[in-house]
C-alpha cells in the first residue's frame, strides 16, 4: 500500500496493492547433441529425473536467468549398466522399466519383478505396486510381484499407457487407432474408441473423461463408454500434439513448437521460445514441486514456477 497527494482529492489517499500470479521459467540446458531425451518425472521429495537414450540425467545448478544443465545422475552407480526403456512414479517414488524387470530403488530394492517380455516399450503403475508391461502389441498385468494375465492387441502398436488416478482397478491404452481400458479386477482388455493419428492422453479425474491428442487438435472423451464428448478442437497454439498432461485439473499439451494450457474458463497460456524453454519441440510433461510443471524439450528442461 502506498499514499499520495492528489489534486481535488485531499492528502493521504490510499491504494492498495493487487496481488497477481507471476509465472517464470527456470530452464536446463543438455550439452550433448547425440543424447536424446524420452521422459521426465519429479518424485515426492521434488527431485526431478530425466530418461535419456543414454541413461538417467538430473539437474544442475539452475536458477531463474541462469540456466543450469542436464547431466548424469550417478546416485545409485549400479544403474549404469541397466538398459533402462521407461521411467514412472509409484506412491511417489521412481519406478524404472528395463529389458527384463520392472524395478525400483524405493523400498529397500524389494520391488523388483521379470515381466516377460523380450522388448518392453512402455509401462504404467498404480499405487498399489501393479504394473501394466507392453511391447507394442503383447500386455503383461503385473499383481503381487508376479505375472497374472497376459494379452494382446491387434492393429497399430500401443505408444501409450496410463493408470486412473483415483481408481486403481483402471489401466487405459493408446495406439494411434484406437483407445483400450484394462480393467484389473476381471482382466478384461476393451477397446473403448477407434480413432485417427491419435498421439497422446490422460485422464481428468474433475470431468471424468479423457483428454486425448491427435496429430490436428484435441478432443474428449467420456471414461466409462468412449464416447466423444465434443468435436475435436483445433483453435489452439499449434495443432500437432505430441504428449498430454492434466494438472492440477488443467490439461497440459507439448507439440514441435511448445507447449500450451488450457485453463478452466478456456484461454490458453502458451509457453515457447528461449524466454520459457531451452527448445521448442516438446516432448514429456509433468508436475513438478510446489505447483511447478516441467516441460522437457529435445534441448533440455523448462521449469515453469508460479508465483
């Protein structure tokens, strides 16, 4: 609050100070040109780890105006050797996908367990330590450390897989075709919508549906039948949507040319050029600290603090 002398309005008058929301972005850079970066994730403590072709990175002496770096996360040497292909959270811990077993170094080690597959791609977790393994096409149910059901899809490989955050029973799956949901409890595998060069999802627990990204727009759908609940939308920063993030009940989109969110009355905060991110091709995000959200790009990670 500050007061001043005003002509016709006596000494003194008052005016209060508005508080306002600032965001800013504390950015990483990756120095190595050959390394490619597939995933981020912050655990409970607000860690943030990258997955990298190379192995796991984490972060660097970063600061607002001050970029800091990507580098090698060599907190458990023995990780090195392990040809690590995704990385998720459980209970808020990291849990990693190798060729051979889904594993965690929470938990004293005791999470560690074969699932069966020659070449996994991808994994989703709940909070009740099950696992859905996939190889594209074949899907291992993980359940009290061992492998309780095998399937298969036909079609397009799955590029995506997903737990419900408030129901851990629900696993759903996406190819660019089509979209699946696992059901734990029966170990029945659905497709639940047939689709186009559909890209990316996640689930919005407030409007029970699915935030799902095609390669021209976005669109919803309902999580029990599939349905569509709207035309896909395409008046949007950029169309091309590579990956799909709720938070915080508001869905989080990465394209080629940065990212953007959609708040709830529907207006847009776009995020791309050096002022936000160390490149513009978006390729993971997640929920970071503190309300933060992390954007990784090709180039490194963008931190996007709200103050």
């Amino acid at each position: 609050m500050y007061a001043c002398d005003k002509p016709g309005r006596g000494p003194g008058v008052a005016y209060v100070d508005s508080v306002f929301m600032q965001d800013y972005s504390v950015k990483y850079v990756i120095g190595e040109e050959d390394v490619q970066l597939h995933r981020v994730r912050a655990n409970r403590e607000g860690k943030v780890q990258l997955l990298a072709s190379d192995g796991l990175k984490h972060l660097s002496h970063g600061r607002f105006l001050h970029p800091g770096s990507v580098v090698t996360d060599n907190t458990y040497r023995f990780m090195s050797a392990k040809a690590i292909v995704d990385m998720e959270l459980c209970n808020g811990e990291f849990v990693y996908l190798d060729k051979h077993v889904v594993f965690s170094n929470a938990w004293s080690g005791r999470l560690y367990v074969e699932h069966q597959l020659e070449n996994p791609t991808a994994f989703a977790a709940n909070d009740t330590q099950e696992f859905l393994v996939t190889d594209g096409s074949a899907v291992h149910f993980i359940q009290d450390g061992a492998v309780t059901w095998k399937g298969q899809i036909s079609g397009k490989d799955i590029i995506q897989l997903a737990g419900h955050p408030n129901d851990s029973t629900r696993f759903f799956l996406l190819a660019p075709d089509a979209l699946y949901r696992f059901t734990a409890t029966t170990h029945s595998l659905e497709r639940i919508l047939e689709g186009e060069d559909l890209t990316s999802f996640d689930v919005d627990v407030r409007h029970n549906q699915l935030v799902v990204g095609t390669s021209d727009g976005y669109f919803r759908c309902d999580l029990e039948q599939g349905k569509v609940a709207e035309d896909i939308l395409r008046k949007l920063p950029w169309t091309d949507i590579r990956t799909v993030k709720v938070i915080d009940g508001n869905p989080w989109f990465g394209t080629p040319k940065g990212a953007f969110r959609i708040g709830p009355a529907g207006d847009i905060t776009y995020y791309a050029s050096k002022r936000w991110l160390p490149s513009d091709y978006v390729i993971d995000i997640a929920k970071g600290q503190d309300s933060s959200v992390l954007l990784l790009t090709d180039g490194g990670l963008g931190i996007i603090h709200f103050t």
